[in-house]
C-alpha cells in the first residue's frame, strides 16, 4: 500500500510517499521499520502505545489499535499531530 | 582506596591536560531547538559556531567522548516523535542514529508493574577510561541505561528500573519535575568503573559498588521539604551532583533545599549552603567543580522562595564561589546585568573546562551563552538570541587533522545552513 510520510519522519524515508505491505497497521509498521531502520520507534513508544502527537489515517479513517486490518490497496497517512511551543 | 589507584588517577588526568593542550576546546550547546558547537581558540577569545545540528529537535544533553575527543552523542526528541540518540564519530559533521536507543523493559517483564515508556534520554555519562565504548545514560522518567558500543544500542538496568522499591521512590508523574521526572547526574568513580553514584528528580542520591547490580540511597542529614520524611527517598530532590576528579572520595550536590558535601567514606552529608548569604539563599540547579582542587566549586543561586520564580533572586544574577569546601562563598557578578535579568541556569547548563586559569560557562533558558576566562573573576556574553539552553558541555576536542581520517555522509548542519545562504541571497539588492 502506499503510505504518506509526515516531514518529521521524511530523514528516514526521504521521500513523502513510500510503499509498505501487511494486513494490520502493527504489520505495516514492522515493514516500514524494516526498510527504514528506527522509523517505528519514533512512532510507537516499547509499551506498543501509539505516541502523543502521532496518528493515522487509512482511507481517511482515524486508527487506533495497532491491530486494525487493513486493505492492501488503501492509502495510510502517518500524520504529526498538533505540539505546539 | 589504595594509593596505587590513587596514583593512576592523577596520572590518567594528567594525560588529559595534556591532551587538552594539544587539543582545541568545544562548548556544546543543547537547546529546546536543536545543538550547536563553539569552537574556541587557544586563549578562548574567539569562537566559532558550528550549527545548528537538529534544528527544531528536542536535544537534552550533548557530551563529547573524553577518550577519543571525537564521538558525539546527543540525546534527541521531537515535539512529535519518540526520543532516539543519535551519534557523530567525527565532531558533529555526520550523524547516525542508534540501532537501539533507550527503551523500558515491556510491562510483562516488570513483575506485574505498570510499563514505562521512555519521554526522553536527559543525561549522558561516558564510562570509565578504561572500559571504551561504555555509555551511561538517565531518562525520563527515571531510567539507566548503559551501552557497550559507542551509544549504538543501549540496554536497561532492570534492577533498578523495573524493582518494586525503587520504582515507589520515583514517585508518580507528579512527584517530577515540570518537564517530567528524571534520572541524571551519573558518575563514575574514576578509580573504579563499577563504583557509580546517580540522582533521580525526585528519587535522591544513590550509589552502586558492584557495576550497577544493586544501588542504595545516600541520604543522611539531606533536608527535604518541610513536613515529609526525610528517610524516604520519594521526597529527596538532588539537583545536581558532581564528583571531584582530584579527590573522587568528594561530592557536592545542589539540592531543592539547599547544597551540601559529602566526603567519603562518611555517608552523611554537610550542610554548606547555610553558609550562602540568606538573601541570596541556597537554591538552584547547577552545580560544578573545580577538576583540580576539590575545595573550590560554584553554583548559580535562584530564588526558591514562595513560589519558586527559578530566576536570579532580585534579577541580580550571580555565581557563587567556594574555595574552602563550603565554608565561605563569594559573590562573582562582574560583568553580568546589574538589575532586571530574571535568567534561569538549568542543572546541566553550567560547567568548567579544564585548562588554567579555569574557564567557566553557563547558558541560560533565555538563550545567552556567557564565560568567564579567570575562574569566574569577570564575565562575558559570548552568544545571544539562541533557543532555550538545556545543557552546556565544554570538552578537548581532536584536531582537524584526527578528524580528517574519518569520512561519511552530509551533515545535518548542511540544511540550515543552505536555507541561509537562500535568504541572504533573497534579500541581495
């Protein structure tokens, strides 16, 4: 699927849209962090909780649980969310 | 300590002038928006600024391996994203990020606690000079982790980390400081790898003779708030606590109620900041000694009184100065604003390097970079307008021939730097 990368995280992909695949969001997350060691991190705290200023979208719909299936023909947005200061 | 040790201590530092000389001196600046590295000269008269790296990352603690003169870590977040290491083997032109950075055991392995995460790494400590590649490093909230790598991959100290009772004595989210609740002020015993002191806001002072297997408060005769008991290390707020290099048996500490000294192998702690002038008062974050003599050391006084502004008391900013151990302090403002500057020195913005006379340092929240050549004798500003200063490190750093062997990719101050080039030419005529 194709996943849109939000600037912060873009010194690890370098580019803003990059390809992914696996049928859950954690699935995909895994994916990401294989192709661009450390991304997942930066995303997901070691207690698997998405962090603070972090979401995604697939589709347009908000997600919450790393266990979401996903399509593989959708779009995921990874956004930064609002950390003002 | 047998003299032997003692004997190899001094010599081991006498290496380190040594090196110094032959070496130039960096002040590494980390801010709430990125790092920056003054290069100085030899009569640090003049410095050259080197950023900044990470512009807009949360960067905590900058430190400069002793041992090589050469390997950077820096402790990193941003407003978005988790926190990560990152570390430079050539003096900050290029940058990779640890494999492995800091993080907590999962929940299921803390014996039924509630899992941490980790906010972000606040303090960095290399290891002993004969153990390379060790990295100590503290977190927020309170964690210790160490790395046997270089800062490549870091692993937890699950005894301390993870154990019932000391996760009681770092309190709850609310017992920590405004930016949250942390581990810092890691020491290694210069003597002996395995002997290691560490502080936790709250939490208190501890000390560890076997590698950090186990650790065991060192609290006797530190005041606490008014009303708490002082035999719980929960309400023990160390500021800063620092080792002398020329006697590694003294620590001074500044506290939340005060500063003490603690001379081992006595396990109680001196009052020395009864000894401050009472308007000024005792309170403060940093804390920083002399390498060579271990009766002198300095603090920055801010006002702790109703409640706690944290800024020079009567907009008077000063540094204070022992030369007995705590005894007497002396008041050293010249050149500093006379009136009307309400700075804030944070416990890791302030330092001595190690060359003679001493040169001190200190940034403040408000973005002012200031030293003083003569042991803090006269003062001058020697950056302005910079982000929020967190840290403060000054370090030998190698040459720029020692740095010539190692090659990499695009450093990151590339982009800022670039992005400026742009604007001055846009506003060319």
């Amino acid at each position: 699927m194709k996943v849109l990368i939000p600037s912060a995280l873009r010194s690890y992909t370098e580019r803003s849209d990059v390809a992914a695949s696996g049928a859950t969001l954690a699935a995909v997350l895994a994916d990401l962090d294989r192709r661009y060691p450390g991304i997942r991190f930066r995303m997901i705290d070691e207690q698997q909780q998405m962090r603070p200023h972090v979401r995604f979208f697939f589709d347009g719909e908000p997600l919450h649980e790393l266990s979401q299936p996903l399509r593989s023909d959708g779009e995921l947005i990874i956004v930064q969310a609002l950390s003002g200061g | 300590m047998a003299q032997d040790k003692e004997e190899s201590v001094v010599q081991a530092q006498d290496r380190a002038v040594d090196a110094a000389e032959t070496r130039h001196v960096v002040l590494l600046v980390a801010t709430r928006k990125g790092a920056w590295i003054y290069h100085g000269d030899a009569a640090r008269d003049s410095w050259r600024v080197d950023g900044p790296h990470f512009l807009g990352h949360i960067i905590s603690h900058l430190v400069l391996d002793p041992r090589d003169g050469r390997t950077l870590l820096a402790a990193a977040k941003t407003g978005h994203l988790g926190p990560t290491i990152f570390r430079s083997t050539d003096l900050g032109r290029n940058w990779r990020e640890a494999a492995r950075p800091p993080a907590f055991a999962q929940s299921a392995a803390s014996d039924g606690l509630p899992g941490r995460s980790v906010d972000h790494t606040f303090w960095l400590t290399p290891g002993h000079a004969d153990e390379t590649d060790v990295w100590y490093a503290g977190t927020s909230p309170q964690g210790l982790f160490r790395s046997t790598d270089g800062g490549i991959t870091w692993a937890p100290f699950s005894c301390l980390n993870d154990d019932p009772q000391y996760r009681q004595w770092m309190g709850s989210a609310q017992d920590g400081t405004p930016d949250g609740a942390k581990l810092h002020s890691i020491i290694v015993d210069p003597r002996d790898g395995r002997h290691l002191y560490l502080a936790m806001s709250s939490g208190g002072v501890h000390e560890s003779v076997d590698g950090g297997e186990t650790f065991k408060p060192l609290l006797e005769q530190l005041a606490v708030v008014e009303g708490f008991d002082r035999a719980n290390p929960t309400f023990h707020d160390p500021h800063c606590v620092r080792l002398c290099p020329s006697n590694p048996d003294r620590l001074y500490q500044q506290n939340h109620c005060g500063i003490y000294r603690l001379d081992r192998p006595s396990e109680q702690w001196l009052d020395i900041g009864k000894n401050m002038p009472p308007a000024v008062g005792a309170v403060g974050f940093p804390m920083v000694v002399d390498p060579r003599d271990a009766d002198r050391a300095w603090v920055f006084p801010m006002d702790g009184t109703s409640v706690w502004p944290r800024t020079s008391p009567a907009g008077m900013p000063a540094v204070y100065a022992t030369r007995d151990g705590g005894n007497s302090w002396q008041r050293l403002d010249a050149g500093l604003p006379s009136s009307q500057a309400w700075w804030t020195v944070k416990r890791q913005a302030m330092t001595a390097d190690r060359l003679q006379p001493l040169g001190l340092y200190f940034g403040t929240s408000s973005g002012e970079l200031w030293m003083s050549r003569d042991e803090g004798q006269h003062w001058q500003c020697i950056a302005r307008h910079l982000p929020e200063i967190y840290a403060l490190e000054v370090a030998a750093a190698a040459t720029v021939s020692e740095l010539l062997e190692v090659d990499g990719a695009a450093s990151t101050a590339s982009a800022a730097t670039a992005a400026s080039a742009a604007i001055a030419a846009a506003k060319a005529p």
